[in-house]
C-alpha cells in the first residue's frame, strides 16, 4: 500500500508541541482563562509551556522616536500608548496572564511641567479612551503606584477603569503611574510598622512572603520577563522586589514601534533560556552527567 501524502509529510512543531499531553494541558489551562489564548497559532516555534505568566515592561525611547521625526516629545508618548494597547492584546492571544507597564515613575516629576502635564491628560484619555475595548476583550485593568501627588481627576480615571473592568476574566493589564519600588517597599515596610503598634502583627512573623503581600499587588505573580525598549542596561527603580529573578530582555527598538512582532522575539528568546533560580540546570544537577550513562 502506498503511503499518503500526509503520512510522509514533516511534522511541523505546531503539530509536535499540541501532541504532547503537558502542552496540550497548559493550552487547556490558557484557553479556561481566556478564550482567545492560542500561541501555537501566533508564535508555532515556542513551547506554550515556557510563554511567561507575568511580563513586566519598562516603555522607553517615546522621546527619541518623536525627535527622529520632528514632532514634541508627548507625540511618541501618544504613539506609546498605542504600541501598549497592540502589545497587551497580542500578550492576551499568546495565553500572556499579566503585563505591568511602567507609565510614569515617582522620577518622571522632574521633567517639564508640559510634559508631566501632558503626561497626565494622556492617562486619563487613555483610561476613558480603552475602557470599551478593554471590555470587549475581557481585559483587566490595574494600577499600581502612589496615591498621593496624582492629580484627583487622574485617580478617578484610573480607578473607574479599574471598577469598570474587575470582572474581566481575560489577561490583567497592569500600569505602574506614580510609582517607585523603593517607595513601594517602603510603603510596606510602613505598612507592617503600622500593624505591630496595632498588635496585629508580631515581629517574629515578618517573613518574605509577609513583605511581599504588603507590596501594592500581591496577587500579581512576580514577572517572569522583564523587557526594556531603547536599549538602556537599567532597571530604574522598577518592581525591584518581584523582578528578582525574571529574565531581562533588552532590544534598541524604541518603544512606539514595538509590536506584536518584537513581543514574540522577546518571547522567544525567554523561551530558550534556562532559568536556574539560584539553583542548577537539569542537565547540571547530577555532576556525574554523561559520564554515569
Ligand atoms: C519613557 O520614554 C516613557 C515614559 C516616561 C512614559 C510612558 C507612557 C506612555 C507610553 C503612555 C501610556 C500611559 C498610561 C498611563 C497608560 P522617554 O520619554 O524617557 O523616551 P526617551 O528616553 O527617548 O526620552
């Protein structure tokens, strides 16, 4: 009997990642959380079980982008905002639970008032501008970061799309607005001082996991990538707690160009790292290794 076309043709990796029962639980578990999720569709090369839960994301190079046109520095932050939106759906489709974006740091204060101005007007336009999307694609909404010092009519926007969207199902879209991580871990260092003068807490009990469910979203998980745009080789102060041990990826793309492509290439290269957590690799674990078989 003569073979089939189909039985003599190559395997794809689509066809080798879905026939294996980890994977195809994991594509269960993604599309249980949201019906869109199908990486295997977007990016076939990559394992669905090494797509990072959480990805955090430092937005640089909005002022460079402008300048290289001729147009003011907020016309790359306006272009940032839509490079957000595509890259947040695109991580929604690739079964992404959570992105954290660093929108505007407790730093940013010191640039021109035009531009923290402008800065806030952005965030209340986006708020009110995402906000049926956001619905439509079963997205929720988070902030992060101070209270004090953001202008009244940008708590409420934030905190409206926060109320509007709590209960989406779909992938947590995170913004990090007057935010710094030292501030944050004192915050939540004020915050258990507080609760051992009230007797709530007992000295003894101040552990890791009690810091960290004092951060501003403890039931986030810690992000597993970290990704800077414009090429920069710092953190600056972001999530410096829960990125302990994330992977970095740094590309040159300035951020308003990044899309859905450059989001795959960053997951990609996640997806081929072998992360140790302080400990060994599988293959590194038994010292002995080839030389045992
Ligand atoms: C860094 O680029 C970017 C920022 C400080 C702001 C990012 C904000 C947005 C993309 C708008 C979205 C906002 C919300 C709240 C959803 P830069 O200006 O430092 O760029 P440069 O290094 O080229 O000067």
């Amino acid at each position: 009997m003569s073979a089939t076309p189909t039985s003599t043709a190559p395997r794809t990796a689509t066809q080798d990642f879905a026939s294996h029962p980890e994977v195809a639980a994991r594509l269960a578990e993604m599309r249980a959380r949201y019906a869109k999720a199908d990486p295997l569709t977007r990016i076939p090369d990559v394992d669905p079980r090494r797509i990072p839960r959480h990805i955090a994301v430092i937005m640089d190079g909005n002022g460079r982008w402008a300048k290289q046109r001729g147009f003011p520095r907020i016309f790359g932050h306006r272009n940032g905002a839509r490079a957000l939106r595509e890259t947040v759906e695109e991580a929604g489709r690739l079964g992404v639970e959570a992105m954290t974006f660093y929108s505007f740091s407790l730093e940013n204060w010191r640039r021109p008032p035009e531009e923290v101005q402008a800065l806030m007007l952005l965030c209340v336009a986006y708020c009110e501008g995402e906000r049926e999307a956001l619905l439509r694609d079963d997205i929720r909404f988070r902030w992060i970061g101070r209270r004090d010092g953001l202008p009244a009519e940008v708590l409420a926007a934030l905190d409206s799309v926060v109320d509007a969207t709590s209960r989406c199902r779909g992938p947590t879209l995170c913004v990090a607005v007057n935010y710094g991580a030292r501030a944050e871990i004192a915050d939540a260092a004020r915050r258990i001082a507080d609760e051992i003068k009230a007797g709530t807490l007992r000295p003894e009990d101040i552990n890791e996991e009690a810091v960290a469910a004092r951060l501003y979203a403890p039931d986030l998980p810690d992000p597993d990538l970290l990704i800077r745009t414009a090429g920069e080789l710092r953190v600056s102060n972001y999530l410096l707690w829960q990125i302990s041990y994330a992977e970095m990826y740094v590309t040159s793309t300035l951020w308003p160009d990044f899309d859905s492509a450059a989001l795959h290439q960053a997951i990609r290269e996640y997806a081929g790292r072998s992360r140790r957590f302080g400990g060994l690799d599988d293959s590194d674990a038994n010292p002995i290794g080839d030389l045992g078989a």
